[in-house]
C-alpha cells in the first residue's frame, strides 16, 4: 500500500466526517439572537451576531459584526461597541415573531 495514499484518504474521512459538522454546529450554536445592553441607549437590545463561528467560539470579540438589532434601522450607523461586550454579559434571546 501507499502510505501518502493511505494519509490523504485519513485527512479527506477527518474533514467530510469531523471538521465540517463540527463547524456547523459551533455556527448554528453562535449565530443566534443575544441580549445585550446598548451602550448608546442603555437598555437591553437583542442583537445577531454574525462572523459566528470559530472566532466566536475563541472568544475574537473585535471580529465580531452585527447583523440586525431591535434598535435598527433607527439607529443603524451606531458604533457598535456592544459587540465588545463580555460573554458574561451577554444572553440567548429568542426573538417574538422570528
């Protein structure tokens, strides 16, 4: 048998079988509403976090960029410092009519 044959099979059954459900999972798992509170507004804003993933999961909060807000579209072009917030801060939100 070939070895490198034998180690590229083993690479290609860890991706299709571990890798890529895995990943699903961390991003369906990370890409769901959150509760947080609004620094410009100072009440709580349910927000959607997008870019979740592996940077979410390593706890990369400046990769973080939100998708939609409770605040939106009155207030759209904020700075978005909630996404700075401390994931001790920050809650599951399940969203009335999403």
């Amino acid at each position: 048998m070939r070895p490198w044959l034998v180690l590229g099979a083993l690479a290609l059954m860890t991706l299709i079988y571990i890798m890529i459900p895995v990943g699903l999972a961390a991003r369906g798992y990370f890409r769901r509403y959150k509760l947080v509170r609004c620094p410009v507004v100072g009440l709580g804003a349910g927000i959607l976090v997008d870019r979740a993933g592996i940077a979410e999961a390593s706890g990369c909060r400046s990769l973080r960029q939100i998708s939609d807000c409770t605040f939106w579209p009155r207030r759209k072009n904020c700075a978005q410092r909630c996404r700075l917030s401390a994931d001790e801060d920050i809650v599951d939100y399940r969203r009335s009519g999403a």
